[in-house]
C-alpha cells in the first residue's frame, strides 16, 4: 500500500490553446482517487495549488509567452511537490500543461537533495521538451522543463534548480517530435533518448529495465512524468500537441505496470490533458486507468466494456 498525495496543477500558461486548465477536475470525474483507493492506496485529495503573487519578469526573447505565469506555477507548485514528499507520500500531479514540470520536478529534486540521494526522471512525452527560453521559437515553456532540470544555460528568470539532474540520469521514452536546435543540444548529453524508432526495434521492455535497473542500482528517487502525447492520438486525442506514431493501449499500460513492478517510482504528473478536446471524456478516463496500472491494477483485472 502507498499513501498518496493528489495535486492540482490547473496550469494553462506553458502554451497557447486554452483547456489545460481544466485538467485537474476531469481527472477527478473520471474517479481517479476512488480507483486508487480500491486498489488499497491511502489517497488524499489535497485541492488545487493557487497562484500567489506573480513576480515581475521578463525575457530577451520576445516570443517567451506568460513568464511571469510560469514563474508563479513553478514555484508553488515546487512548495507543495516537496512537501508531499517530506510527508511520506506520493504526489500525483494532476495537470495542466507540461510547463509545471518545472515546478513539480524542482520539488523532487529538493526532496532528494535533502535525503541525500540522486533524483533520475522519465519523461513519457512525444516531445524533448529541452528548449530553453532563449531558444524557443514558438515561445510555448511547456517545451522547457528538461532543459531546467537538465541544467541548461538561459533560465536566469527562474530560480537556481537544487541540482541539476545529470543527462546519464534522464530517460526520454516514447519521443517522435524533436526540432534541430533540440536535437543539437541533445547530442551534446548523456540522455538517454528511445523514441519510437529504438522502441519499435528493441521494443518497450529491454530499454525500461535497463534505465530502472539504473536507478535501482543507484539507491535513487524516481519522478515519472507522463504526456498525454506519449499516447497516440486514436485512444488519446485531448491533447494540443498530438503526434501521430505514440504509444498503443497495451504499449503504454505495459510500461505502467513495469513501473509499478519495480517499485521505484516516487512521485507521478499526469499533464497536457486538455478536456476541451476530449471525446466524452475518453483521454481522461485512459490517463486514470494508467495511472491505476502505475499503482498496481494489471491489463487482464480490466472488465469488458463497450466503447463510449
């Protein structure tokens, strides 16, 4: 059993089409505590994170769209991350746009730091996301999280990240969409990137274990963050960012119930759901049956059902 910590993050600042923000409640029709619960998980809702003051900043690159949003975000919702942490629980971000990465990863990190053990992350995303500020182009931060984390150069707006994660440490799983500049910057790392090619080659198992032996090994805290563009679009159409060639139904739960078999995982976002987009809230209730793989319910305990 785990005690879990459920965290809103209404977070529609990181990009430009409106819906993310409405997130955090369709997670909650969709009955993601009630199925956490019966799989024997102590859950507690602890509402939605609000914004407090918003700093004043700003950026060369004109294009860098709701900074001072962002900046909010991140640092709350860095405060509430680390202090589910510090309590003993599992915080599952439920989000909002990927932009809160930067927060909810900044308070693992934080958490890690002060227990004194490395943090590794894995990234379930179509997308790098490892823009910085002065390299967007479309200006969208939710393309900017792992380049924070990852401790790149241009987030002088932001505050320090405790310790950068080394690239040895991040696992990029799933990706299918990188632009030149990201994929230049990536060459010069030690991320591991298995996108859809090296899965469909290798397939999903081999490369998951070998990064989770990695992080068994190192005695380290996990922080998973799962895309709703990992998914392909045909079961998971509420996101702005699709990309078609994403994981399948089966792909994607295998990888959740592998992460919940390793028993590594140390805190979960759940972001770019946007319910706007959604078909009778299709994407939601996928993103909450994942999320019950993820804390133990297996592929064949699921009940026939016809299609809604």
């Amino acid at each position: 059993m785990s005690r879990i910590s459920l965290i809103g993050a209404p977070v529609d600042s990181g990009q430009r089409r409106r819906g993310c923000l409405m997130g955090p409640i369709a997670y909650r029709v969709a009955g993601i505590e009630p199925l956490l619960a019966e799989l024997g998980h102590d859950v507690t809702d602890l509402g939605d994170v609000a914004l407090g003051e918003l700093p004043q900043a700003d950026c060369v690159n004109p294009t860098v769209d709701q900074l001072p949003e962002t900046l909010g975000w991140t640092h709350a919702l860095r405060q509430r991350v680390a202090e589910a942490l510090e309590s003993g629980t599992i915080p599952v971000v439920l989000g909002g746009d990927h932009s809160l990465a930067l927060g909810t990863v900044t308070g693992s990190a934080e958490h890690a730091a002060r227990a004194g053990r490395p943090l590794f992350l894995l990234w379930l995303d179509a997308h790098s996301d490892f823009h910085t500020p002065l390299t967007t182009e479309s200006g969208n931060l939710h393309g900017t999280p792992v380049a924070y984390i990852a401790g790149r150069e241009g987030f002088d707006a932001f505050p320090p990240f405790p310790l950068p994660v080394p690239g040895k440490n991040i696992c990029m799983f799933g990706i299918r969409s990188v632009d030149s500049a990201e994929h230049a910057a990536l060459r010069t790392t030690e991320i591991t990137v298995n996108d859809m090619r090296v899965l469909d080659e290798r397939g999903i198992v081999a490369p998951l274990r070998e990064f989770l032996d990695q992080v068994r090994s190192a005695d380290a805290m996990l922080h998973v963050s799962l895309d709703v563009d990992f998914l392909d679009p045909s079961i998971a159409p509420a996101v702005g960012t699709t990309v078609p060639g994403g994981a399948t139904f089966r792909e994607a739960h295998l990888v959740c119930e592998l992460l919940h078999e390793s028993g590594l995982m140390t805190s979960l976002d759940l972001v770019e759901l946007n319910p706007f987009l959604d078909e009778r809230g299709r994407t939601a209730r996928l993103m909450v049956d994942l999320a019950a793989s993820l804390f133990g319910k297996k592929v064949f305990d699921r009940p026939t059902r016809s299609f809604l």
